[in-house]
C-alpha cells in the first residue's frame, strides 16, 4: 500500500512537471510567433531572379542572407552602416560571411547610376539593397535581416554579452580596448564595432570587428543558457529587426540549417580608394576591381551550389 501510494505521488511529480514544460513550451512558441510577425516585412518580390529555383529547405538547400545595419533617425530612412552578405550550406555544414564596405562604387539598381552602395537602402529601402547586392556579386539574395544599430547593445546584453579576439590596442567612445580575449557588454560591443578612424585598415578593420561581434551573438543566442532570458531577447528582436523571413520558414531554418553554425569562415572584399568629383565636389569611394569582384562572385556561388562563373561587367 505503501509503494502504491509513493507510486502515485511520484506519477502526479512527474504529471506537474510535465504540464509545466508544456506551458512552458506553448509560452515559447507563443512568443516566438508573435515575435516573427512582428518583425515579418515581405518584400515585393517571391524569389531572386539570380535562383533558379525556389530554396527547398527540406532538401537543404544552400541559402544567403543580406544583413543590413541601419542608422536609423527620426523622420530619415537612415543608411544601411554596414552590409553583410552571409551564405549558409548545412551540406558540408559551414558559413561565409562578406563584409561590403559602405563607400563600394558600384551600380544602384533602380537608380541607373554608380554611387557608394550603402545609398541603395536610403533610396529604395531593402528592396534596392538587395537587388544592387545581387548585382554586385551576381549571386541571389534569398533573404534580409535588417537591425538598427542602435539596438545592437540590447541585443548583445540580453544574450548575455560576446566574447571576442581583440588584435589592436584602441579607445572608443570612452572604453580602452586592449589585446587579446575581450568580454564585452552592449555598449561596449556596440563602441568596438563601430570604431574606424583609428584603425590603420580603416573600414575593413571596423567590418572585422562586426563579424566578430555577430559571431558572438550567434553562438551565444544559441547556447542553453539563452532559453532562459528569451522573452527580453524576443522584445528586442520584434522592436529593432525586420525579415521577409516567415515564423515558419524560421523553423525550418532552425531544424536543417542549424550545424552550419559550427563553421565561418569570413571574408573581406579590398579595393582602392579613390576621389572622385560629382561635378560639385570630390567624394571619396572604394574601387573594386573586376577580378576581386569575380573571383569573390565565384567563391561564393560554389558555397551556394550555384553552377557558372561570373563574367566580366562592361566599364
């Protein structure tokens, strides 16, 4: 009678707890969908006129990202800080990620005309980012995450803070930054990823340390840890990020993509500066040649299983 009745009380633990996790499951899944409806932006177009073919996430297909780091300001679109191109393959389980300095000379798709390619987004939003992106690099943008930068720190505390590889002695924004492994909260990320001037390799420097710092919110967002501290990370997500990616296509990503996580190997496009004058006055640009650009183009469409070479563009 006795073993009965501890048997029973034992079932009715494991009854409670199990309805717990279950509330607890559905309060995340809740969350999250409400969440990704928030941040949920579609785009005018369905898919990249550079993909052949719808991505097939069931079949893991290679897919690319478009990070947009926004300025934004009251009453202004703002313009995208900073462009990062990101290519996952859950094939051979890896990602790349390209930083595309701001002052890059290129065409604006939709506007006729070259200028620095982070004006794409302050005349045409997402839309023209991506189409002057894939132009660029003549591969497909599947998707965009856009985040004001402003919110970056929020993000970056509500994971818990970053751990980065810190290779320059620096100040920025009244932190010292020294070498070597470097914790760092919100604000303090925020100032090492933003500082340039001070940089001997200027933009390409900053661009490095936003990888790095991007890096860090990906492991860290990933970690166990993070469960626990979801519902200020989801508030900051829904707030400051917008995607055309569904709540359902984020499930899908998560379940078949995730092990590609594991590997990321970064790049960085070189070019030369040069002024050059717009009738009025000289702007400084980034000249890319066109074997940089190819031979980045290449490297990427082999990550994205993507058959044909890029060819030279008319100068």
């Amino acid at each position: 009678m006795l073993k009965k009745k501890w048997f029973i009380i034992l079932i009715s633990i494991f009854s409670v707890i199990a309805l717990g996790v279950g509330v607890f499951a559905f309060t995340v899944y809740k969350s999250l969908e409400d969440t990704a409806a928030s941040m949920h932006t579609p785009l005018d177009r369905t898919t990249s006129e550079k993909r052949p073919k719808e991505v097939d996430f069931k079949k893991k297909d290679p897919l690319s990202f478009l990070i947009l780091g926004v300025d934004e300001r009251p009453g202004d679109r703002g313009r995208s800080d900073s462009m990062i191109v990101l290519t996952v393959n859950p094939n051979d389980k890896s990602m790349q990620m390209v930083s595309i300095p701001r002052d890059t000379r290129t065409e604006i798709i939709g506007k006729g005309f070259d200028d620095k390619i982070n004006h794409a987004y302050a005349f045409g939003g997402p839309e023209m980012s991506i189409a002057t992106v894939e132009n660029f690099l003549d591969i497909p943008i599947d998707y965009f995450v856009q985040v004001n930068m402003e919110s970056f720190k929020d993000i970056v505390d509500a994971v818990g803070g970053v751990t980065v590889e810190n290779n320059l002695v620096f100040s920025h924004s009244g932190f010292d930054f020294t070498k070597g492994t470097l914790d760092l909260d919100g604000e303090k990320a925020l100032a090492y990823s933003r500082m340039r001037y001070d940089d001997p390799r200027g933009d390409f420097g900053r661009q490095q340390r936003q990888r790095e710092i991007i890096q860090g919110v990906i492991n860290k967002g990933a970690s166990i840890s993070s469960v626990t501290k979801f519902d200020d990370i989801l508030e900051i997500l829904g707030n400051n990020v917008k995607t055309n990616l569904t709540f359902d296509e984020m499930v899908d990503i998560q379940a078949n993509y995730k092990d590609a996580r594991h590997e990321l190997q970064q790049h960085q496009i070189s070019g030369q500066g040069q002024m050059i004058s717009n009738g009025t006055q000289d702007i400084y640009y980034l000249i890319v040649t066109e074997e940089e650009r190819m031979k980045l183009s290449n490297q990427l469409k082999e990550h994205l299983s993507i058959e044909g070479e890029s060819v030279a563009k008319n100068q």
